[in-house]
C-alpha cells in the first residue's frame, strides 16, 4: 500500500479504514431541526490483510452493520478514509492504493466489482420477483459483464460451488428453505469474482446445523477464490471459529483488536472480557467466571464523557471518566483502546 498498514507490512494489507464516522442526524420540529446526532459509527480504525477473515463483533446496535456499509458506501459516511487496493481502475490492472470516499459515482461502481456483500436476512435480500438465474446475474447485467451463454455456464458452476443445482435456476426464492437461500446470496456475492466480501451477520438467521454447513462453505470458497472477508456477528463462538483476526466494537468504536488466537486467550479491555465470559463451554463441569455488566449500554445520541465504557466497567478510574482512550499496540498486533490496559495485562485479567 502506499501508507503504511498499522503492523508495518506494506504490500499485505487490502483494505484499511481510518477515522471512519457516520452520524446520523436527530430532526425535530414542524421544521425538521437538527437538534443532535447518533454516532452510529464514531472514529473506527481497523484494517484487512490479503487472504484472511476480520472478525467484527459486538453487541446489537454497536455499530458493526452500519460501519460494514460505510466501508461500501451503501451508506456515505461522515467523514473518515477507507484505503482499498484495487485493479479495476488501473489501465493495466496493476494494484493501486485508492481512498473509496473520494471516488467519483463511475469509478466506484468499478470498484464496487471488487468488494461484494452477504447480507443478514436471506428472504429479503432476494428479490421475490426474480429466478435464482436472474439473481445471480443482476451484477453481472449491472456491470455490463453478462454474456450470454458465457455467463449461464459461469451461473451454473457458482450454484454447484455452493451445494445447488442446475435444475434450481428457475426456481424462485419462496421454494427455497433459509440455508438454501443463503446460498444463492453467497452466489450472487461471488459473481464478478470479488476480492473483498462483506458478510453482515449471514449466518444468524440459520439453524445451528445450517449455520455450520455455511461456515465450511465459506471457508472453503474463501481459499478457491483468494478472498478476504470481514465478518460481523455478535455470536463469539461462530466468530473464533472463522476468523484470522477480530476486532470488538462498542457503541461505535472499535475497543479491541487481535488475533484471534490472541484475542481469546488474553483480552486486554475490560468489555471483550466481558463478552468472552458469556461464551458458553460445552462442558458441563466447568464453572464460568461470568462478568455481569452493570447498567446500560451507553446512547450514542449523548454518549458519556472519555471512555465510552467507564459507566459498566469494574476497573474504571477518574482518568476513564474524563479522557477518551487512545487506539493504540499494546502488544505486536494488538490494539486496544483503555488507559488502564498494561495494569490489567500484568494482572493477567
């Protein structure tokens, strides 16, 4: 890349996001006056690596959906970069390191061939209206890439790489069961031959047997295919098992962010330890140390001064109620934001 990725390996990482905000604004009044914000997304910084699984989890309405969309621009964020390197816009298809939020309308729908997204909801991510054949060629007929014929047999071999059938192309989206239809989502997200693909909770609408099966298929498209993925979920236990990396969000910020291995085993902020506590173990002696959390989770229309976390946080100090913590290595490849991070490491919490 041509700015250097927060691990210090040019060259590896993909994407990396920076700063990134998004507020949405409070109207109120017979003269809709913008009387506040929510900060959905509030000076998120994160990055992904060739190749590799960024896991982005949270509780509901930290912020994980919201920023997943900013970085695509379904929704156009406040302010912040997103820095992708991407061939489509290069003559020869060399890479070279873009900043999304300055592209014009054209260059980013040619970006846009490059970064795909699962969504959440299987049913109404589909058009009702639409075969699976015409579902899974709407980005190509969109981007100009569909030929006929060329195109049908490419259409063919992404519902077998998915675990469907030919004979399935005319079919709608209402004879298909939730795991099925997740599949033609996934399809229809790997049809312009992405490199980057967004993954917005896309297996929480699943049976925990079907939930399963996706994961493996992911998986196993992600090394045919060469792609990076960010993955959001709340679910830790289907984010261990999936991701290289995960980073934790919470009331628009990133707190966290480690590998994965790492994360789980010594997590350096009072919140993800929180979180893993609540991770159940499949063994019936085991006794959990659960952590309860006090109170609420912050507003983020009138989120508290400094650490966002300090109202529910057992280790919260003066300096937490009063500064905002930085986003800093604490270790090779850990990022934590909290002032009192190296006292809780050395307590081994």
């Amino acid at each position: 890349m041509s700015t250097s990725a927060p691990n210090g390996r040019i060259g590896e990482t993909l994407l990396e996001v920076k700063g990134l905000k998004k507020y949405f604004p409070i109207q109120r009044g017979l003269l809709r006056r913008t009387v506040g914000y929510v900060k959905a997304v509030d000076d998120v910084s994160l990055y992904v690596r060739e190749g590799e699984t960024l896991g982005l989890v949270g509780e509901s309405g930290c912020g994980k959906t919201t920023a997943s969309r900013c970085i695509i621009r379904l929704y156009e964020p406040t302010a912040g970069q997103v820095l992708f390197k991407t061939r489509a816009l290069s003559p020869d298809g060399s890479p070279q390191v873009v900043n999304l939020l300055e592209l014009n309308r054209e260059q980013m729908n040619r970006v846009r061939e490059e970064i795909a997204m699962i969504f959440q909801d299987p049913i109404n991510s589909l058009n009702p209206r639409m075969t699976v054949s015409d579902i899974i060629a709407e980005p190509m007929v969109i981007h100009g890439k569909y030929q006929k014929g060329v195109s049908e047999e490419r259409i063919i071999e992404l519902l077998r790489r998915v675990g469907l059938r030919p004979d399935h192309l005319r079919r709608y989206p209402h004879e298909f069961s939730g795991g099925q239809r997740q599949r033609i989502g996934i399809a229809r997200a790997l049809a312009l031959n992405p490199r980057l693909v967004l993954c917005d909770e896309p297996v929480s609408a699943l049976d925990v047997s079907i939930q399963a099966q996706t994961l493996n298929l992911l998986q196993d498209l992600q090394q045919e295919f060469k792609l990076s993925y960010i993955f959001v979920a709340h679910d830790l236990s289907v984010v261990q098992h999936i991701s290289d990396r995960v980073a934790v969000m919470y009331v628009g910020k990133v707190v966290e962010m480690a590998g994965s291995e790492e994360l789980y085993a010594n997590p350096l902020h009072p919140y993800t330890e929180a979180l893993l506590s609540a991770v159940p173990k499949p063994d019936p002696l085991y006794k959990s140390d659960r952590i309860i959390m006090q109170g609420d989770v912050a507003d983020p229309s009138n989120p508290p001064k400094g650490c966002y976390f300090h109202p529910r946080c057992q280790y919260a100090i003066d300096l937490c109620r009063q500064k905002t913590p930085e986003f800093r290595e604490l270790k090779p490849d850990h990022w934590v934001a909290c002032h009192r991070a190296e006292e809780l490491k050395l307590r081994g919490i």
